[in-house]
C-alpha cells in the first residue's frame, strides 16, 4: 500500500500537467477565445479576403499596433493605424491586423495624478476602446500590456503580439525568414524623435515602424531598408483630437464633442452605462461624474447620466456607492468604511480633492498580497507590537518627556530597502528626543507599485519590486529593530498616496488604539512626524510646516555636506544630525547594481543578512512564490528546462485573465 499511494499521486499530478497544457493549447489554438490577449476574429477574416482575392502583394502581408495611455481614447487613435495601413499598402504591403494596446496602470493613473485629472483604470479603458472600434474591420483593442505585473516598452509589446502569432498554426504562412510576422510600431513624431526610431526597431526581428505626423509636423526621413516609413498626416477633425479634450468635454458635458470624439456606441458607454456596466466599473463613474443608471435625455435608454455638479480639483463632487470590479494589476479598488485603516468618506471641500478623496478610501488593494511570512502583526496595515511596548516602557519611566509622546514614519520605494532607510529614521528620533519627546514607534512605508512602475519603466537597467516582495524584504531588514516596523497602508490602496495623507492614516489608526488613548492631543490625534532628507524638504517647503493644527510634523534628516533649513519647533519641523558612515552613503541604486554584479558581501552590509539571502538565495518556497520576481533580477534555481515549464504553465492557466490574484 505504501507504494501504492506514490503511484496515485503521480498520476493524479500527471493528469493535471496533460490537463493544464490542454488548456493552453486550447487557447493559443482559439483566436477568439475570451481570455486571448491578441483578439484574431478581425485579422482572420482580412487574411482570408486578402488570399480569396487573388491580390498581388509583393512585399507580403503585416501587422501594425499603437500603444498609449488612451485616458480615454478617442478616434485619432483608430484614424492614425488607417493612416499607416495606406502609408504601407501604398509600398506594396497588405495589412491584415492592426491593434491598440492601452498601457499600463502605473504609467496612466501617476501622470494622471500629476494632471490633476481622472485617470481611468485599465480595464475601463480596455472596455471603453472595445466600443469605439467595434464597426472597425481593422482594428482591435489588445489588454496584454495592460495584464502584465508592470509597464512594457514598446519593443516589449511589439514582440508579445510576434510571438502570438508565431504561436498560431494558422498564420504560418505569413512568417518571415526571422520565424516572425512582420509587425510596425505606430506613432506620432515627438515619440520617433524623442526616442529615435528613424535609425529602426529591430529590422532582424521583422519589428518596423510608421509615424504619422500632425499638420505641420516636422519630419524625418522614411529608411524603408530599416523598415521605418512616414505616412501622410490625418484629415480633416480627427487629427486635431485629443484624450485632454476628451476629458474637458466629459468635465463640461460636451456630449456634442464626445459624439465626435469616440463615437456613438463608446459615448454611450462612457456617459449613459446600462445598469450593469454601472455596477462593474462603479469606481470609474464616479470618477467621470456619472451618476446611476436612469432614463437618459439624450439617448432615451436606460442608462446613467453625467452629473453637471461633479467636477475636479476640489469644486463639488457629486458621490456614487459601488464597488469597482476592476481587475487590471496594481488598479484593483475597494470601497466602504473601516475603522481603523483610515478608510473616510463624505464630500471633499479643498482644492486637490479629487486626488485626496480617491487615495482616502483604504482597504487592502486588488495588487497587493500579504506576505505569508508575516505574524498577525506585520498583517496588520500599521503594525502596533513595537508601538505598545515602547509605549508602556516610557510610561514606567520616572520623569515622562517634557513634550510628550510621538510617532514617526517615512515613505519611498525602498526599491530595495537598505539600512539607510532605517537609519534615518532613528536620526529623526534622536533629534526628536532632544526636543523632548518620547519616540514610541517608527514606519517605513514603501511606496505604491503605480510609483515604482513609473519610476523604472523606461529603464531597463532598473527592476521594479512589486509591493509584497518589496514589503517581505523590509520586514526582514527590521526584523531586530525595537523602533521601526513596517507599514502597508500606502501599497494597499488603490493609487498612489500623497505624504500627509500616509501620515493621516497613521495617526487615524493609532488614535484608534484605545493604550494609546491617553498619548492623544489637543486636536484628538497622537503627534506624527514624517522624515525626509532635505532635497525633499526644500521640494516641498516642508521648513513651513506640514499640519501643525492636526499635530502632524516633520524632521529632515540631511546627509554630510548638505545645507538644511532652519528648525521650526513652533511648526513642529525639526532638523537631525547628519548621518555618517557607509549607511549614508546608501542607495537602493547600489543595491541593485550590487545585486546585478553578484557583489553579495555588499547586498548582506546594505540590507542585513536575512533580507539578503530572500534577495539573492531564496528558499524554495520563497522562490515558487515570487518566480515572477527572481526570474527578473536574474535569481535562478532548478533545472533551466523545468523552469521554463513552469512559467509557461503560470503563464498559461494563471494569466489568461486580468486577474490581480493571479500568480504562481
């Protein structure tokens, strides 16, 4: 029997593995498949008129594919593939498939944010583009670089919807001498002069480009032997069009202009939803002003209708209840009330509301996953141990500090964390302790994964930590700290968080603990400084104070050699001694670089050694979990062979929807 049970195993395991390969067999072999991330209906059907006609096409058939922020999208977008499509037929050429890939959350809703302005999720911005193209032969929407863990170059996309269609047996016949179909990026000038794309893309790879100009636009020179052409530019209204006039129309109600803008069936979906859509992308009406689903004036269906008071940037903001099913890595959002997460609702009154009043509402973010190694505590978003016993130590303490107690927290992306990070926060609570305070717990907040996306997209030297790897490896960096813990409050909401609002939700929570109900001031909450280095401080005017009425403080923490501020005690703003020694002349660059050039000695002094050994030699555990990770920053383990099949197993059953809980 013993050896029984083995067998019985292996074959279960066995019938498992044949069952998962089917599936993606099953799916790369369905061009219309609803998890497919290259829709194939529209390209299948020009292929087959293109061979039925008997049309000579001495230079072959291709592909051609946009991409941007299409926040929201609009029919300059679609014109502007139909510009490349003649601009390529013209040379001899016959395209069969053409697409638009809106990007990434984390490149979106930042730049969004910078704007002042609504910035549309993924997944409504996918569905959005579906309606506004859905008439077009041509043109299709693709969610591949929308359903990746961070941002995609443009090479990077280009060569995903290359290996598709390598991956289908039908369109064998369009492949070149690479094994790949020819494909042509598509763009505007500023895009091809900023980034060159006149000398080529890949022209080995079969990767070429068209950029269609503006009115006016300067040009450089087509080079058909790198596979780049120039088409002429678009006519008429649409090459004026533009996602900032968009939006400004769907501010102002333009419906007019929207009309024109997207079309019918996209407006409609945009400003009068049926009470399902409604219901699905709750988080994103609101956003647009959209109210519930009603009789509409202007379409005469069921469906929602722009508010007129609902406006941005701190006006009035009229309120929907929902929930967002959105399902787009690092955009998931919750809603509801919470205690003690600094959760808040109610109408925004001040200027930059929209941003406040988005980022408020907390809850653990679709993007973000605990750690499984964390104790309760570390679950917790702002974990309390180390507060509550530093806390009652002070207390036991004969002569209480003068100024009473305090709390103190820093953000960044700690990408990696490195003992600088921590070693600035116990400069900020020495400074503090002079003052007269008692300093009864610290935090390092990393920051959201829309930042970090941001931040090292267009870099490939820079990998991107995803929040619950960068958050395991802080923990362990402060394992044996008695001061600083950890907090998870900014990485879990839905966006990014501005730094008082960090600070907030720290203090909500702790004035929430009734041990500390005591620490309490005058305005109800227990004092927090944020720290910050003093390029930071300068930036942002911090030396004014940051919201001495709601006792919330700050201390710079300057390096050697820099030149700080003066203190101002009377806005609770204070300044630390400089930090010395090789902890700063820390940097999470050198970390990186470090760990790139396997200088492992130098990754163990900047992070310690528990979070060097999760960084560079994980358990197999560790590994299994965050493959995607380590398969990144070039951390191997295993049979190369093995590895490959796993991740085309991950990638094949775990990715093949927009699922934010979709990992290996």
């Amino acid at each position: 029997m013993g050896a029984v049970r083995p067998l019985a195993l292996l074959a279960l395991l066995s019938f498992w593995l044949h069952e998962v390969e089917s599936n993606r067999r099953f799916f790369l072999s369905s061009p219309d498949a609803n998890n497919s991330h290259w829709p194939l209906s529209k390209m299948t059907k020009m292929v087959e008129e293109v061979e039925k006609s008997g049309r000579v096409v001495p230079k072959g058939m291709a592909v051609i594919l946009t991409t941007g922020a299409m926040n929201p999208i609009h029919l300059g977008h679609v014109q502007m593939l139909h510009q490349a499509q003649a601009r390529l037929e013209k040379d001899g050429y016959a395209v069969v498939g053409a697409w638009l890939s809106p990007s990434h959350d984390m490149y979106v809703l930042p730049k969004a944010d910078d704007k002042e302005t609504f910035g549309l999720t993924a997944k409504y911005r996918i569905e959005l583009a579906s309606h506004a193209v859905s008439d077009d032969p041509l043109v299709s929407i693709s969610d591949w670089e929308a359903s990746q863990l961070e941002g995609q170059k443009r090479t990077d996309v280009s060569k995903a919807l290359q290996d598709y269609l390598r991956s289908q047996g039908a369109f064998k016949n369009l492949q070149r001498k690479s094994g790949h179909v020819r494909t042509f990026y598509v763009c505007g000038t500023d895009h091809a002069e900023t980034t060159n794309i006149y000398n080529g893309l890949q022209k080995f790879r079969d990767l070429g480009a068209v950029v269609v100009p503006r009115t006016g636009d300067k040009l450089g020179k087509e080079r058909p032997d790198k596979l780049v052409y120039v088409a002429d530019a678009s006519p008429g209204e649409v090459a004026a069009l533009s996602s900032t006039k968009v939006r400004q129309a769907v501010e102002t109600s333009d419906i007019d202009f929207v009309k024109k803008a997207v079309g019918e069936d996209a407006t409609r979906f945009l400003l009068s939803p049926t009470a399902e859509e409604f219901d699905q992308y709750a988080g994103e009406y609101k956003k647009l002003g959209v109210s519930a689903p009603s009789v509409n004036e202007w379409t005469g269906r069921n469906g929602g209708r722009r508010n007129k008071n609902a406006t941005w940037h701190g006006k009035t903001s009229g309120r929907t209840s929902g929930r967002s099913n959105t399902t787009v890595k690092t955009s998931g959002r919750t809603s509801g009330r919470a205690k003690t997460t600094g959760r808040t609702s109610g109408r925004s009154k001040s200027k930059g509301s929209f941003q406040r009043e988005r980022s408020k509402r907390s809850g653990r973010s679709k993007s973000y996953t605990p750690p499984l190694t964390g104790t309760a505590d570390d679950n917790l978003l702002w974990p309390h141990d180390r507060v509550l016993k530093n806390a009652a130590s002070i207390k036991r303490q004969k002569v209480q500090p003068k100024q009473g107690l305090a709390a103190i927290l820093t953000t960044g992306a700690m990408n990696p964390v490195h003992r600088g990070h921590v070693q600035m926060l116990h400069q900020a609570a020495a400074r503090l302790r002079e003052a007269g305070y008692g300093v009864v717990g610290a935090w390092l907040s990393p920051s959201h994964d829309s930042y970090i996306g941001n931040k090292t997209v267009d870099d490939a030297r820079t990998f991107g930590l995803p929040s619950d790897f960068r958050v395991e490896l802080a923990r362990l960096a402060v394992e044996n700290d008695e001061l600083v813990s950890i907090g998870t409050w900014e990485v879990s909401q839905a966006e990014p968080s501005k730094r008082t609002l960090v600070a907030m939700a720290l203090q909500d929570d702790l004035s929430n603990l009734t041990e500390l109900a005591k620490l309490q001031r005058a305005s109800g909450k227990i004092r927090v400084f944020y720290v910050c280095g003093t390029d930071h401080a300068e930036i942002t005017n911090i030396y004014n104070g940051l919201k001495p009425k709601r006792d919330l403080g700050a201390v710079v923490v300057p390096r050697a050699g820099d030149s700080p501020g003066a203190e101002n005690p009377a806005k609770f703003v204070y300044v630390a001694n400089a930090s010395t020694g090789p902890l700063a002349e820390m940097s999470s660059t050198k970390v990186r670089d470090a760990q790139r050039s396997k200088n492992f000695t130098f990754v163990k002094e900047a992070v310690g050694e528990k979070a060097e050994k999760f960084l560079v030699d994980p358990t197999p555990e560790d590994y299994v979990r965050y493959f995607h990770v380590y398969s990144r920053i070039g951390v191997w383990r295993g049979r190369p062979k093995a590895i490959k099949r796993l991740r085309r197993t991950r990638e094949s059953s775990s990715f093949m929807s927009l699922s934010p809980d979709a990992k290996l």
